[in-house]
C-alpha cells in the first residue's frame, strides 16, 4: 500500500454575497469612499457600515462552509477606466511574511456586466506561472492565498469599473 501525503494545497473560493432581505449592501457607499479615497491622499474614510457588513457576511460564510476562520487585516479601493489592467500584484511582503496577510478578497463593487477579468497566477510544481481567470461581477467576492500574484483586467466596461479589495489573516 502506497501512503499518501498532502503537504499544501492552493484553494481559491469565490461566490456570491447574497444578503437576507433588508440587510442588503448599499453598493452605492462602497463605491463612493473607493473613489474619493483615490483622488485625494489625506481623505480618511469614515467606518463604512456596508463594507463593514459585507465582511462580516464572508468571514462568516468562510468560518461556515469552509472551516476557515479569517480577520480583516487590510483594505483598499480601486477603479479602473474604460480597457484599464493592473499589472500583477502580490499582496503578501516577501521580506516580511510574518506580517503579510494570508488571503485576498476581491469584491465587485460596481461592475459592468462581463468587463472585469481576474487573472490569478499560480504554479503547479514545475509547471510554473499557469493562470486561473474568472470573471468579476457585481456583489461577487474572489478569495485566495495572498502569495499567489493576480492582475485585473477590464475590457469594454462603458463606466468605472469598481473593485474592493481586503486582505485577511486566518487562525
């Protein structure tokens, strides 16, 4: 009998957040704070209820369906223009991993319909640099290990493309 042993694996969870009635996410606040805090430097958002209540939903989905118990560690805002890409980005610090999160969430703020791309790059032992895509859509959240570098990639959006981005820790 051969014995077999998992040493790591890269999971990757992304699903709808889907509120009760009543309780929904007013998008709308969300995306204004995204926007005024790339425009001016020095504006420091007031605590955003909606985003707080949209990261409460996920860590609670996550700690529900997945076992997986996660702590907000960041958070930034970005939009993105008409055809507008991010080059790669890797939120963890590799001179610093003791204080770099473990996972990324990327949440669709406000996204035109089948504009907004995630391209997550991985490697599969040797095969290396391999890419994973998903599409980002509106109340759509993306999570996986902040090791792992990711662009975004918008084609054709007619309006802002706008993406919330959180970073976690888990215990």
């Amino acid at each position: 009998m051969i014995e077999k042993i998992k040493l790591s694996e890269k999971k990757l969870y992304c699903s709808n957040v889907n509120m009760p009635k009543g309780f929904e996410i007013e998008r709308p606040t969300i995306t204004s704070d995204i926007f005024l805090c790339n425009f001016y430097e020095d504006y420091k958002p007031p605590h955003n209820h909606a985003l707080q209540k949209m990261i409460t939903y996920v860590c609670d989905f996550m700690r529900l369906e997945n076992k997986l118990d996660l702590i907000p560690h960041s958070k930034r805002g970005m939009f993105f223009e008409k055809n507008e890409n991010s080059d790669y980005l890797l939120e963890v610090n590799p001179t610093d991993l003791k204080n770099s999160p473990d996972f990324v969430m990327l949440y669709g703020v406000e996204i035109d319909k089948k504009t907004c791309e995630i391209t997550i790059q991985y490697d599969d032992n040797r095969r290396v640099n391999k890419n994973w895509n998903i599409n980002l859509e509106n109340n759509k959240f993306i999570i996986f290990p902040s090791v792992q570098k990711f662009k975004i990639k918008n084609v054709n959006n007619s309006h802002l493309n706008f993406v919330q981005l959180v970073n976690f820790e888990y215990l």
